[in-house]
C-alpha cells in the first residue's frame, strides 16, 4: 500500500467514526470563545461599548448628586473615631477632619490671624511662661503677630507673589509662612501657592493650622490683605497647678 493510499484510508476512517467532527467541532469552540475573551477584554470592542454607555448614565448622575450629607457624617465617624484611638492617630484624624471639612470661598488676612492664634493656644510652649494668680492660675499672655511681605519677583512676570507670615517669638516653632500669588493689576485678591505635598501617612505629622492652611489651598479660597501689619496677645488654653506658698 502506497503512502497515500494509508493517508487516504485513515482519513476515511476517522470521518466514519466522528473524530474529525469532534476536532472541528471543539477548534470552533475554542475560535469562538478567543473571539469573545477579545470582544469583553479590556480593549474589547463590547467592552468599549458597555464603559461609554455606563458613562453616559453614571456620571452625569454622580456629578448631580449632593454629597454634602455625607460630609456630616463623615466629621460624625471621624470624632468619634478620635475619642477612642491613641494620641498620634487622634491627630492624624483632627487633620484630616480639618481637610475634608467645608472650606469658606474667600477669606480675610486677619480672620486667618484669628484661626493661627485660636490654633497656636493649644500647642504653644509653656515652658519659660509666668503664671499669673489674681483670678484663677493663668500662663501669662504671649505677643505675636501677623505681617504681609511682597516678594521681589520678575518684571516681565504676569504674576506677583507675596506672604503672610505669623510669629511668635516666645515659640519660634509656631512660626509659619504662607507663600501667595495674584495676577498683576487683575486680582484684588491672593490664593496660595507652593506648598508641599504631603501624603495621608504625613498628615499626623502636621500642625492643625497647617492643615486648616492646605485646605484653603486645594479650594483655591480668596485671600484679601485686609491688613498688612497687626499684633495682638495669645492666651495659652494650658492652665498651671495652683501652687500656693
């Protein structure tokens, strides 16, 4: 029997018994499910199809939706959350609480003084301080102050910048400057600019007056220099043991 002829006779074979139908038959199966693995891929031609539908419908939805409820119960988590974990993450979500709380749109030189000041109580030094027994036993006060700068910038710039600098000689480690910009001769008002980035692992690290600063920052506020030089007296919230001799 030549080569042929036994090709020829297995060939006849296998079509009577079914076991080429069987080969075609899971090859097609195999070539349809490809095809279909392709058409819901990633970059599927269905898949293309059901993301932009599911865009159209979702977010329109999305972006109408008020989240301002959530808001409030998120600051509700956060408290509560606050009051039942250690001292480093306690700080960590008063923060971040500050950062995701409503942010007003424009705002004064001095209201900021006012929340430095409100801010800086809490944490000043107290070491070096006298106490004062008329009424009850106080820290004596501290004096500090607040002063807008213009930074010298470029001419030919279509910006300016300037800062906002408080200060607290007392406890230098209070001190802070916020860095602003405005465009020339079309803005009455500032926002700020080049603060460095943190990430949520570094918001512990942070101080609340920081915080409250970056959040005006990412809600790009308004910032009017209602007063280029001002000075007032902090009240540390600490209050010393009476001590009496």
């Amino acid at each position: 029997m030549t080569l042929e002829n036994a090709i020829k006779s297995v060939l006849e074979q296998k079509l009577a018994d079914g076991s080429v139908e069987k080969i075609v038959g899971e090859k097609v199966e195999q070539g349809i499910q490809a095809a279909l693995n392709d058409l819901f891929g990633s970059y599927g031609d269905i898949t293309k199809v059901i993301e932009k539908k599911l865009k159209e419908v979702m977010v329109p939805q999305i972006e109408n939706h008020d989240f301002s409820r959530y808001l409030v119960k998120l600051d509700a988590v956060l408290t509560e959350l606050s009051n039942v974990t250690a001292k480093q993450n306690k700080k960590l979500l008063d923060n971040f609480t500050i950062l995701m709380n409503e942010t007003p749109d424009k705002i004064k030189a001095s209201e900021i003084f006012e929340r430095w000041m409100k801010f800086s109580a809490d944490d000043i030094e107290i070491e070096g301080l006298e106490v004062d027994y008329d009424d009850r036993p106080t820290y004596e006060s501290v004096e500090v102050s607040l002063s807008f700068e213009q930074v010298e910038g470029r001419s030919w710039s279509s910006f300016e910048n300037g800062q906002l600098i408080f200060e607290c000689e007392h406890d230098e480690q209070l001190n802070f400057i916020v860095p602003l910009q405005r465009w020339k001769k079309l803005d009455d008002y500032w926002t700020i600019t080049d603060l460095q980035n943190v990430d949520i692992t570094s918001i512990k690290n942070i101080s609340e007056f920081e915080a409250f600063i970056r959040s005006l920052k990412q809600n790009y506020t308004k910032i009017y220099v209602d007063t280029e030089y001002e000075t007032d007296y902090l009240e540390p919230t600490a209050e010393p043991e009476a001590s009496w001799s």
